[in-house]
C-alpha cells in the first residue's frame, strides 16, 4: 500500500497541464505528471502514444512508497521517442529511488529506452516492453537494487539490458521472466 497521504494522477492525449491531473481533469503530458509526484504517488496513464523525454527526479522512499508510473488498467500506453521524423536521445530517464514503471512500452530512440542515471535504488520495471533502440534499459553510474519483471527487449543495436557502467558497484538485483531478441551486434560488457 502507498503512503497515506498518497495522490493519484492521470494523463490523458485529451488532458492538459494545466488541469489538476484528475480521472476527470487528467494532465496532458507524462513529464508535468513526474514533475508533481512525491513520496508514494502514482501516475496513471491513459491508452495512447506520447511523444516525449521523461525525466524522473522526485523519488518515493521506504515509508511512502514507491513513485509509480503505469497504464490505466488494460489501455495500451507507448512513450515514443521519434515526433516530425526526430529523434529523443533517452526517452524515460530516472534520477531518483523508490521508481516503478509499470505496463508501459517504451521505444524509438537513439540511446537508452530507460537510462537509471546516478546512485539510485529500489526501481522496479515490470510487464514493460522496450524497443527500437541502441540499448533498451541502461543502468549507468551507480544504481543499485533494482527487480526487472516479465519484461521483453529487443530490436536494439547494442544490449537489451546494461550493467557494464556498474559492474565495480555492489548490487541487488532480480530479472524474472525477462526476454531479450538481438538485433544487432554485441559489444563486451555485463549485459544480455
């Protein structure tokens, strides 16, 4: 269960930013969610594609909860990363622990699908589908216990998942029911 005080936030292609960010009234872009969020808050995300660069720096903790991020129940959600035939260098960037993303795909960009970037922890990535990318989820600089859960990686041109940034840090880390399907060749480095 998330914190007490915890709030629930929607986004919806027929939001906008400036609404409260209510079922009703949702937000329009995924960012203006992440930018609201504190300790055990959740955003919910409406069926539809979104084009833009998210960048995760409020993180949950132990007592609140995690930060999550997720489709609404069963709606299909796409962060992608190409709008007027450009391209977004790293579309989910986390900066932060205690982060969930949940049901969510992510693809089309030159870089990192998902880029956990700095000392961070406890992020969990579950029923989540990456693709069209150099590396699909990138673990750089530090980040530590973190569970990756029925997620499927592939069409990258690097690595479906990387750790070689990490590999003198002490980690926890749990990847179940993940699949990878290589695209590309493959560089040395602690990665599949």
């Amino acid at each position: 269960k998330q914190g007490m005080f915890a709030k629930t936030y929607y986004v919806s292609k027929t939001g906008n930013d400036n609404n409260p960010g209510t079922f009703s009234h949702p937000f329009l872009s995924v960012q203006h969610a992440a930018d609201m969020i504190i300790s055990g808050d959740t955003v919910f995300i409406r069926g539809g594609v979104y084009h833009e660069q998210i960048i995760v720096v409020n993180s949950g903790n132990a007592v609140d909860g995690h930060n999550v991020f997720s489709s609404y129940q069963n709606e299909s959600v796409a962060i992608d990363g190409i709008e007027n035939g450009d391209s977004i260098t790293n579309i989910f960037i986390i900066r932060a622990s205690y982060i969930k993303l949940l049901k969510l795909t992510v693809r089309e960009c030159i870089s990192a699908g998902i880029w956990v970037d700095g000392a961070f922890g406890f992020i969990e990535i579950s029923d989540c589908r990456v693709h069209d990318a150099q590396c699909c989820i990138s673990f750089y600089n530090g980040p530590h216990d973190f569970v990756l859960n029925r997620v499927e990686m592939y069409a990258f041109t690097a690595c479906g998942f990387d750790l070689a940034s990490i590999a003198a840090f002490s980690l926890s880390c749990s990847l179940d029911f993940c699949t990878t399907f290589c695209c590309g060749e493959l560089a040395s480095g602690y990665f599949f």
